[in-house]
C-alpha cells in the first residue's frame, strides 16, 4: 500500500484525507440516523395516553424534547395545545425545519467530497502529465521520470473516482433517509394535532 502511494505522488495525501474524513462521516451518519433513534416506534401512542391521562406539564415536555428528534417535534406542538390549529401547526412546522437541519448535518460535506473527489484526482493527473513532459529532454527520455509520471496520473485517477463513487452513493441514501425520517415525523406530528383538537381518535 505504502508503495502505491509513494507511486502516486504528493497528490495523493489530498485524496487520502478526503477519503478518511468521508468514511468517518458515513460511519457517524450512518449511525446517528437509525429509525429508532429518530422515530421511536411507540413514542406517539406514549405521548397520545399522557396527554390523555394527565394532561400537558413542563416536566413532561422538557423530557419528551429529550427523548428524541420526533420528540422535540410533538413537544413543540404539546407546548402549543391550547392555542388553535393553525399555530400549534405552525409551532411543530418551525420545530421540524429545525430537527430536519440537524439530520442534514455533515451531509454537505459528504457530497462535497464525493464532487470534488474526481477534481483532486483530475488535479493528480495534471500533475502526472507535466512530470511526463518534463521526462523530455534533448539528449531523450527519462524512463525513470516518464514511468512516475504516469503512476500519478492513473493512481491519482483512479483514487478520485473511487473515493467519489461510494460518497455519492452514501450521500443519495442518507438524504433520502432523511428526507423519508421528516416525512414521518410530519405525519405523526400531523396527527397528535387531530388528536387534541379532537378531529382523530387516538
């Protein structure tokens, strides 16, 4: 391994750094983003028999926010039951731009590496390509300087394209999962709404 990179030139610690900050991004993406993390399975059934059983208090609110994103979601909009549809509406839809910002996190990073992952390669490459230009010289050519030169410009390559592809796939999966995540927290929130305006039985 040690040798391809030293095949590969200077260029390369660029990718190599690219590459090791967007694995540990998808590790930690992969990971803060489990469904049940997010979306707890039973949290809205619990919250609907709380409210039902004992109504709203701030004990109960402060640790339903900390329970979980959907938490602070259905939070914001207990802390609004009283008021009418449209602001308790509102409250839930401000509260859920700003859970859905906080999913998104290290998202752009991701996507920015997996764009200009081929550009660091590309830039690799030219590097390559002026090391094989500068193999020529009047008295012939440096087989030596000729062979490195191609070594950075096909690693360098080949390094961009295959740190940008799994980045690109991950980065698509992770913002469709988010995407999908905020959806249903929507809907869940959408129907605690009915619920205390008593338009939906629980």
């Amino acid at each position: 391994m040690f040798a391809i990179i030293q095949a590969a030139g200077w260029p390369i610690w660029f990718l190599l750094l690219a590459s090791v900050i967007a694995v540990a991004l998808i590790i930690e993406r992969a990971v803060s983003l489990r469904t049940g993390n997010i979306v707890p399975p039973t949290l809205f059934e619990q919250v609907v028999a709380v409210y039902q059983r004992q109504g709203v208090s701030d004990e109960v609110l402060e640790k339903l926010a900390k329970d979980s994103p959907l938490g602070t979601v259905l939070a914001a909009g207990l802390r609004n039951h009283k008021s009418s549809r449209y602001v308790m509406k509102e409250a839930i839809e401000e509260a859920g731009r700003g859970v859905a910002h906080d999913l998104e996190r290290f998202l752009t990073t991701l996507g920015t590496i997996a764009t200009a992952a081929p550009l660091l390669g590309l830039f690799g490459t030219v590097i390559g390509m002026i090391e094989i230009f500068g193999s020529q010289s009047p008295t012939g050519t440096n087989p030596q300087q000729l062979a490195h030169g191609i070594s950075i410009a096909l690693y360098n390559t080949a390094f961009g394209i295959g740190i940008a592809i799994p980045a690109l796939i991950f980065y698509r999966h992770f913002k469709n999962k988010v995407d999908t995540l905020v959806v249903e927290m929507e809907q869940q929130a959408g129907k605690l709404v009915d619920v205390i305006h008593g338009e939906r039985a629980a």
